[in-house]
C-alpha cells in the first residue's frame, strides 16, 4: 500500500530542550532531583493538563506543591517552557520538503499553550496540513481513538500513513491499529528508516 500521510509527533522528534531531557532541566532549573519531577509528570494530573482540564497555572502550582517548593518558582517553570526548548531546523526543513508528496500531520500530547508558542517561538508554518492536540481533541496518546481520530481527519487508511514518535508505548499503539510506526531514537536513524518506508511503499 502507497504511503499518503506521515504523522510527526513533536515533543522528541520536532522540539527539544536545548540540553538533558524535559525533566532532567526541569529538574536543574527548579534545584531539585529529577525523580521528583520523573514521578510529578508521570501522574494523572499531566494527563488533565494534557488535554486542559487544567490550566498551565492549575499544573505548575501541583508540580511545586508536589515537589515541596515554594509557588513563588511558577517564573522558573513559565520562564522554562518558553525559552528552553528550540525545534530542530533541520527536521523542519525534512517536514516541509515531504509535504509536497504527502498529507504531514501534527499529533502530540500537549497542554493547550502549544498553539500560542508555536505561533510565537516554534515557528512551524508551512511544515503541517493537520495539527492534532490532546488539548484540543482531549484523548491521550496512546489511546487508539486519538490515531482513529488523525486517520480520519487526514482521509487515509492507516496502513496508507507512517507515524514517528519518541515514545515506545505510543509507536506500538499506532502498529497495532496498522499505521508503520517509528520509534524515534535518534534524527539520523529516524530520517533513513522514514526513507526506507517511503521508497518500499511506492
């Protein structure tokens, strides 16, 4: 079956923080040990910030609460979200440049903030015909309805799109349903196994 579609995720594949991981410098810029935060953004309540339930301020005052920090901190973490985090230009470019043979598609579990800072600091334009959002749609990845849901607004059949993702979980919920999933390791390996997809397909 010709591939249609290719499915970015972008925490991971498209944005990255500008050193360690999410957590890791979370950790660093509030001065406390990375477990605490792992444990923090591993709860439920990401999961409700994820498809804005709650609100950025709602999130940050339960992560500081959790983390036995003064809420005096939430500048730390607004000051973070903005400025530590920078997309990669040359997956950028790669998006853009698919876009003329394919249907590109956005899908990412992302507090609602994401639509703000990708017009602001991002700067994606031009790279996605269809952007889907936990906050916008509220289903997480790896909910299977969350891929029904991509699938059919981008008007293709699963094995028709390739899906790109940092997250194992999330890559193995997209295989199941029959969508080629792949897990995003490193720029350099995704960007030669997404050109073996292609090229086998047609």
């Amino acid at each position: 079956m010709a591939i249609k579609a290719v499915i970015f995720d972008l925490a991971g594949v498209v944005l990255f923080p500008i050193c360690g991981t999410f957590n890791s410098l979370l950790a660093e810029r509030l001065r406390v040990p990375v477990e605490g935060v792992d444990r923090v953004m591993n709860d439920h309540t990401n999961d409700l910030w994820d498809i804005n339930k709650i609100s950025d301020d709602e999130f940050y005052d339960h992560l500081l609460t959790e983390l036995n920090q003064p809420l005096e901190k939430k500048a730390i973490i607004r000051k973070f979200v903005i400025d530590d985090f920078y997309v990669d230009q040359e997956m950028l470019t790669l998006i853009r440049e698919l876009r003329k043979s394919y249907t590109t598609a956005l899908l990412t579990n992302f507090p609602a903030h994401m639509h703000d800072f990708m017009q602001r600091s991002w700067k994606v334009d031009g790279a996605f015909d269809h952007i889907i959002a936990s906050a916008d749609v509220k289903l997480i990845k790896p909910d299977p309805r969350i891929y029904h849901l991509t699938i059919n607004r981008i008007g293709c059949l699963a094995n028709e799109a390739v899906f790109i993702d940092d997250r194992k979980n999330n890559v193995e919920a997209a295989n199941a349903m029959g969508i080629k999933g792949i897990h995003f390791i490193s720029k350099a390996k995704t960007i030669a196994d997404l050109s073996r997809v292609l090229k086998s397909s047609r």
